[in-house]
C-alpha cells in the first residue's frame, strides 16, 4: 500500500498517512525538504551499512508545530481541520499505523482501548503551543458552500 498524501483545497499537505503493511526496498522521504519535521522510511538489507555520523548544530526557524503519532495498539479516529478550524477529513488508524500532522488543526477519537507515541519539535511551551476549539459537527468543509 502507498503513503496517502492528504492535501487540502490549496493543495497543502495536510497530513502523511503510513499504513502498517507499508514496506519498500531503499530509503523514502515523504516530506519535502523544507518540512520542519522530516519523515522517512527506510528497509535495509542484512549487512548494510549506515555510516556513523552526528549531527551538525544548525539554528532552524520553526514556525509551525508538525508532530508524528505512531498507533501501538488500538484504533483512533483523526479528525482534520482547516488552519481556520473547521472540519475537513476523518481517518480511521490502527495499530502499526502512522500519521505526520503537518498543517491545520487536528483532533481525536479513541474507538478502542488505544496506545500512541508522540514526537513533535521542542521544547514545549505548555498553553502558548497550541490553541484548543470544539470539536466538529457532521459537515464538511468541502460540503459548505
């Protein structure tokens, strides 16, 4: 199965969805490059070598929070808003599924007992990271004229 590139009227990236039974030989990025959170899939042959290596000190501008849920165990419902807060999209993740939240809003549902890691960006700034709104009714943004 293939990534789903979610994109949004403006054709923003919206999110990245990896399905479980993803699997490709090679490395794979998904993010462009200027993607403040880079995501790449990688399968490697036995013996294959990664060169060590450490990463340079670079100072970055980070404008916007981009953070990664990787579902353990479970089944979460990912609800997407638009970046004025209205609802868009819905997905359905299961265990081994992963999403890259890159703009807009998000929000979610557990429809089963769910385990998930985050990673986003730091540090994290408590109350002035993010700013909370309701949840969405039935409609869809695309739906509203």
């Amino acid at each position: 199965m293939i990534p789903e590139i979610i994109r949004d009227k403006e054709r923003q990236i919206c999110a990245i969805i990896i399905r479980a039974d993803f699997e490709q030989n090679g490395i794979r990025f998904f993010t462009p490059p200027e993607f403040s959170q880079q995501l790449a899939y990688m399968k490697h042959e036995k013996g294959e070598i990664i060169q060590p290596h450490v990463h340079n000190e670079v100072n970055r501008e980070i404008v916007r929070t981009q953070e990664v849920l990787i579902v353990r165990s479970g089944k979460v419902q990912v609800d997407l808003y638009t970046g004025e807060n209205k609802y868009w999209n819905s997905f359905t993740l299961g265990a081994g599924d992963l999403i890259l939240l890159a703009s807009g809003g998000h929000g979610f549902t557990m429809l089963e007992p769910t385990e998930m890691i985050e990673i986003k960006q730091g540090p994290y700034l408590g109350d002035q990271d993010k700013v909370r709104f309701a949840r969405h009714n039935s409609t869809r943004y695309e739906d509203q004229s």
